[in-house]
C-alpha cells in the first residue's frame, strides 16, 4: 500500500518529488489502472524498490514488469532484492520481521534521501 502510494505520489508530482522508494510493495506492477508501472514515464524521482524474497503480492513476474517500464521510462532506478525476506520484513511488529533485514532497508532508505538531497551518508543507528 504505501510502495504504490509513493511512486504514484511522484509520478503525480514530479517537479516537488526527487525519491521516492517502497519496501515489500505488493502490487507495484499489476492490471489495476493505477498501477504505479503505468506511471513510469511520469516519474523524475530516484527511485529504490526493496522487493521481498517472497512475497505474493510481488511475484518475479510483476517485479519484471515493473523493472521494464522503469527501464523504458528511462527512471533512474534501483530494484534490489532482499532474498530470504518476507513480505513485512521492516516492520517491528509483524510476523515475518527480521532485524538484519530491517537494519540493511534503513541503511538503504536514509542514503538514498541523503543522496538525492545532497546530505552526504547518513549515520544510522538501531
């Protein structure tokens, strides 16, 4: 919900938003019209996707999807897989949370914002 949410969200707002990133997204590339792949060509922000190893509601065939219309957009893009990870992965309190998982997301996420924000690397502390 809050992947599709973000990359929508800077599709919609190109000229305000410069990253955007989404941690086990589901349904970042599926047959909704509003599906964030769709959007693609819009988008002008850094984006990072953390997909889960496993995860129904990103199959390898949706994650394919989304990585060629990022491609064909020509977005400057990153999709990382976070194999062994299930979906829910970074969230403290649901069952398939794993710390080091959550640890290397945070990593992720504050140096992509630092980056594109022109901050240097971040610190990260747990």
């Amino acid at each position: 919900m809050g992947g599709a949410r973000a990359l929508n969200a800077a599709a919609s707002y190109p000229g305000r938003i410069v990253a955007a990133a989404s941690f086990h997204g589901g349904n970042l590339a599926g047959d909704a019209a509003d599906s964030p792949h769709r959007q693609a060509a819009s988008l002008k922000a850094r984006v990072y996707i953390g997909t889960a190893g496993t995860d129904r509601s990103f199959p390898p065939a949706q994650a394919a999807r989304l990585a060629e219309a990022l491609r064909a957009a020509e977005a400057d893009h990153v999709i990382e897989n976070y194999a062994g990870m299930a979906h829910g992965w970074c969230v403290p309190d649901h069952s398939a949370f794993d710390a080091a998982g959550a640890e290397r997301h945070w990593k992720r996420l504050t140096t992509l914002f630092a980056e594109t924000l022109g901050q240097g690397t971040p610190t990260v502390t747990t």
